[in-house]
C-alpha cells in the first residue's frame, strides 16, 4: 500500500543478544545496603526513622541488641523498652539507599516530616527540625 506512495519501509528488531542475556535486577539484598531506613513496631503503629552508612543488617542487630540489654540509646530502644515490644528484622524497610552525608541528613528529615504530618507514632528523639541553620531553609 505504501508503495504507491515510493514509501520504503524496514522492519528493525529492538532485541538483541545483550538484552536478553543481562540481568539488570539489583543482586544486593536490601539489608545489606546502606541508607535510610523505617522500623515499624510489632504491637503498635509506632515508626523510627534513622540513617546508617553501614550495612542495614549490622544496624538493625546494634537496635536488637541495645533492647535486650535494656540500654536506651534512641527513642527507638526507648519506645520498645518501656513498652515491652517486640522487634523482629522483617520490619525494617530500606527507603533510601545511599551513603551517609547533607542528602541523607535531609531524606531522613523528610521522612519524618512526612510520617509526622500523616498522624504516624514516630518514636526518635529529634523530631523538630526549625532550629537546624542547614535543613529549616530546605523544608
């Protein structure tokens, strides 16, 4: 039909051999990755949000740890200790992978914030930010 018309077509085939045989999923556990992260309380609907530049796992068994020896060391630990609740791993949600500096600083603000604003229990210690001379200007 588009002969008529000295139109010319070509037939090209968008798959190749390199996308069929890459994998582009991400083959890093979540909880080996660095980042910010949510905890939500097994009883209650209770949230910490907290950043790690080290793996997630390793932070989350520092949290375990500082509960069951009783030591309270965030509003986090504080939370579950005088509550008398319990914490399990598959609780901990990796929101922001990344490394540790100002954006982490921020994202970790931001999420707070956020959970603040939707009614959520947020158990850190800090959760007013207007006094910070880097992040107020920024929210």
């Amino acid at each position: 039909m588009l002969k008529k018309y000295n139109i010319r077509t070509t037939c090209i085939n968008t798959n190749n051999i390199g996308k069929i045989l890459t994998n582009n999923k991400d083959k890093t556990d979540k909880i080996s990755k660095s980042g910010i992260y949510s905890i939500n309380c097994n009883e209650c609907n209770a949230f910490y949000y907290g950043q790690t530049g080290r793996n997630l796992g390793i932070r989350a068994t520092e949290h375990f740890k500082s509960i069951s020896k009783g030591e309270s060391m965030t509003g986090f630990s504080t939370h579950y200790i005088e509550n008398n609740h319990t914490f399990s791993k598959d609780k901990i949600n990796l929101l922001h992978p990344g490394r540790k500096g100002f954006r982490p600083i921020l994202l970790e603000h931001l999420e707070i914030r956020r959970g603040l604003k939707t009614g959520k229990f947020i158990t850190n210690d800090q959760t007013i930010f207007d006094g910070s001379i880097l992040v107020s200007p920024l929210l």
